[in-house]
C-alpha cells in the first residue's frame, strides 16, 4: 500500500511538471553546411528590451556552440536568426475536497473549495531564414509556463530552451538520389 501511495505522489507530481514542448521542422533538401554567419532579428519581440537582451544573449551562446558566428557590420549574413514571443495567462483550477458529511434528509453532501491560479504561459518562436534567399529554411516553436524565465536563472534556462529548439541544427546534408 505504501508503494502504491509513493508511486500515485511521484506520478502526480511529474504530471504537474510538464516542462518545454519544442517541436522543429526544416527544408530537408537544403545543404546547411555553407553557412557561416548569423544575423538576429525580433519579429515579434519580447514585452520589454531586457527581455529581448536576455532572449539574444542565449540564443548567441547557443549559436556560438554550433559553430557560427555574429556577420560583422556591414557585411551580409547568410543567415537570419528571426525570434517570435508571446506571453499570456490562463486561469488553473485546483478543487480540493474536505470530506462527505450527513445532511438531514436529503443524505451525504461532499464539501470542498476550489482556488484559481493564474498561470503565464509562453510561446518562442525561432524562424531561420537564408538571407539571400529570403526563405525560412528551419522554424522550432517552444512553449512552457513563463515565470522562471523572468527570474534571476532566466537566462540559463532561456540557454536550454534553445539547444532544444537548435538541436540537430544544422541538420546533415541531404542525401543524393540515386539515378
């Protein structure tokens, strides 16, 4: 019985803790190897310019890991590096029950109460556009509850978010048909 409760507690608890949904999608008949440089551009930006800064800072860091590197000013980049945020709130519901009781004639009544709590979910978007091409050749979404990611440690997480949404990136280059 006391491993059934431990396991009921241990399944509840990672249900609640849902973590980062990525999803990646990209152009499977491009050959990623010639690009070199990037280019970061805001399409939709963050509510405010320390968030964008933060947003920036990691994903740098994240490119910097696979090898590419910032264009210098006023050269072209071959790449566009092309965030999208967007924050809102949803209500969560949370029913706790206290007991059943008698209740005269008409029987047993259930008690309890229910709070709402409103939870800040965010969506980042990372479009990857060849720059001369003016195409999105890779897009990762990611979505989770927002708070941490204001917070002292937002940036390192912000960090993960991106080698999650980059990972595999850039992908190898595609296979040649056979004739």
């Amino acid at each position: 019985m006391r491993r059934l409760a431990a396991f009921t507690t241990l399944l509840l608890l990672g249900a609640g803790c849902s973590g980062v949904q990525v999803q990646r999608n990209w152009d499977r008949t491009i050959d990623f190897s010639g690009y070199r440089t990037y280019r970061l551009r805001a399409g939709t930006p963050a509510r405010d310019e320390q968030g964008q800064r933060r947003l920036d800072g990691a994903l740098s860091w994240v490119l910097a890991k696979h090898g590419l590197e910032p264009a210098g000013a006023g050269t072209e980049a071959d790449l566009e590096f092309v965030t999208h945020v967007w924050t809102g709130s949803s209500a969560r519901l949370d029913t706790k029950p206290y007991g059943v009781g008698y209740w005269g004639a008409w029987g047993y009544v259930e008690t309890g109460s229910t709070s709402v709590e409103m939870v800040s979910q965010g969506s980042l978007v990372v479009d990857v556009v060849d720059a001369k091409e003016k195409r999105i050749i890779w897009r990762s979404t990611a979505s989770d509850r927002a708070e941490a990611y204001a917070g002292p440690n937002g940036e390192k997480l912000l960090r993960n978010v991106f080698e999650d949404m980059l990972q595999g990136f850039p992908p190898p280059p595609p296979k040649a048909k056979k004739p």
